[in-house]
C-alpha cells in the first residue's frame, strides 16, 4: 500500500490532534458564550499558505481560547491542549489550520534534500484533504464536531470564506 505525503499527514493530523481534541469540544465550549459556530472549523488553504495567526487576516478577530483540556501524552504530564476562538463580521467560531501543512511547505523549501517541488504543494494539500474527509468520515462519534473549509485562494479570500462558513 502506497500513502502519498499529504495522506500521511493528514493521519498525523487525526491521530495526533483532532481525536483528542475533538470529543471534548462541546464542553469545553461551555464556558465561551456567543459561539454560533460550535464545530472546530478546520481552515485548509488549498495553497498551504498560512498566517503565523488566523488573526493576522483582515477582518478575523481573536477573542481567546476554550477551556483547557489536559491529559499526559507521550511521555508528557497533563499535555495542555486548547482551541482558539476567533470572530468575523461579529459571530464568533472555534477554529485550527493544520501546522501539519507546514511540513509540506517545509519541504518544497529543501527540496535538494526531500526531492518534493513546490508543484507538488497544491496537489498534496488536496491529498491531504481528502484523506482527512475520508478518516473522520469513518469516525461517527465525530460528527458534529467539525467542519472542513477547504479554500482556493485564487476564487476566494481567506476572510471570505470564513465569513461565509460562520454567519
């Protein structure tokens, strides 16, 4: 069986993340009033570009972080883990764009070491997002949870869509 870079990230992304963060969500929302948008919105950029912070986008207001969920992890004690919550055009969402992607970015850079080119970039964010539809598709305690905003830079703006998701 052949996994291309994007799908394996994407399972990183699950395995490593989204399944431990994703069952608490709801309740770690309580103590965030005036969310309309109650799912963790995952932000993928179809170009694998992304702001050092979600806020640094015209317009996206960061507002604070959920409560904390701990738990020890891979060697790690009470591993804090916690969700920004973000607003535009005033309604407030919970939202994460995958460092993962970063990898892929990272690797176009070196690509004298890694062998991966900056025209593979596009084609495995896709990879990515697919695999990661396809994971949490099979993962039915996750529904509801979520929503995937997959965004083509080049059709929409990054603040656009975000608005169009939450309202």
């Amino acid at each position: 069986m052949s996994v291309s870079v994007g799908e394996g990230l994407a399972y990183s992304y699950y395995s490593g993340y989204l399944k431990i963060v994703l069952p608490s969500l709801a309740e770690r929302l309580r103590n965030n009033p005036g969310i309309k948008h109650t799912k963790l919105l995952i932000v993928i950029p179809a170009s694998g570009n992304m702001p050092k912070k979600l806020q640094d986008v015209q317009g996206i207001s960061y507002e604070g972080q959920t409560d904390k969920l701990e738990i020890d992890r891979a060697g790690y004690p009470k591993r804090c883990y916690t969700n920004n919550v973000y607003s535009v055009k005033g309604n407030k969402f919970v939202a994460d764009m995958p460092a993962n992607l970063l990898t892929l970015k990272d690797m176009a850079a070196d690509s004298e070491l890694t062998g991966f080119t900056s025209a593979q970039l596009e084609p495995e964010v896709s990879k990515f997002t697919e695999a990661l539809k396809s994971i949490l598709k099979q993962k039915p305690e996750l529904d509801n949870t979520y929503d995937i905003l997959y965004v083509n830079e080049a059709s929409q703006s990054l603040r656009e869509a975000l608005a169009a998701s939450v309202k």
